[in-house]
C-alpha cells in the first residue's frame, strides 16, 4: 500500500482519481475492496456497503500478475491481459495446432 500512497494522497483518491497510467489499477483496488467491504462484518461495521464502490466495473482476472503496487501501470497490466487472453485461446483449443495458428493470428493483427 505504500507505493499507491506514493502516487496520492491515499487509496480513496487512488480509486477516485488514480495518477495517470494507473487507472486499470485503481479498478482492481476499488474491486479488492469491493469484495472486502461486502462481507458481513464489514457492511455491519461500516453501517452498509459504500455505494462508491459499487460504480467501479469487475476488473478482468488476469494469468499473470505484477510484482509490486509501483509497477502495476496500465501499460503493464495491459500486457497481463494480452497474454491471458492467448493462454485462453490455446486452453480453448486444447492446446492443439490450430489452436496455436488461432493465437499466432491474434498476435500479427495485434488482437487479445
């Protein structure tokens, strides 16, 4: 948490009003405590569910992951999922052949 406080004022405004190329970061944090705020005892304690976090959209889940909050860039996760999105196609296919074509396409025209 430390490395998102580096980047504001903390993780309200991290989600709020992420510091630019961590916005795909801000969503994943908003999610995490989405699914934390959700459970029982803390929608009892906290008098409810935030309603914030309810306007931020599931992030995708990714294959891959970063090693620390500082490098979680967008640039980064959006290479996570450009990779997960082939592992997907060759899980898909069974790993067969055609499965690999499938995927060696999407990379020469740049899809996931």
């Amino acid at each position: 948490m430390n490395a998102i406080k580096t980047k504001s004022d903390g993780i309200s405004t991290f989600i709020t009003n992420p510091p630019d190329g961590y916005e795909m970061a801000a969503r994943h944090v908003a999610h995490w405590l989405y699914r934390f705020a959700a459970q029982l005892p803390i929608r009892q304690l906290l008098g409810g569910l935030p309603s914030i976090l309810e306007t931020y959209p599931k992030p995708k889940r990714y294959r891959f992951s970063v090693n620390n909050a500082a490098k979680a860039t967008d640039e980064a996760l959006r290479l996570n999922a450009h990779r997960s999105c082939l592992l997907d196609v060759l899980d898909a296919g069974d790993w067969a052949p055609a499965s690999f074509r499938e995927a060696a396409e999407r990379l020469e025209l740049g899809q996931s």
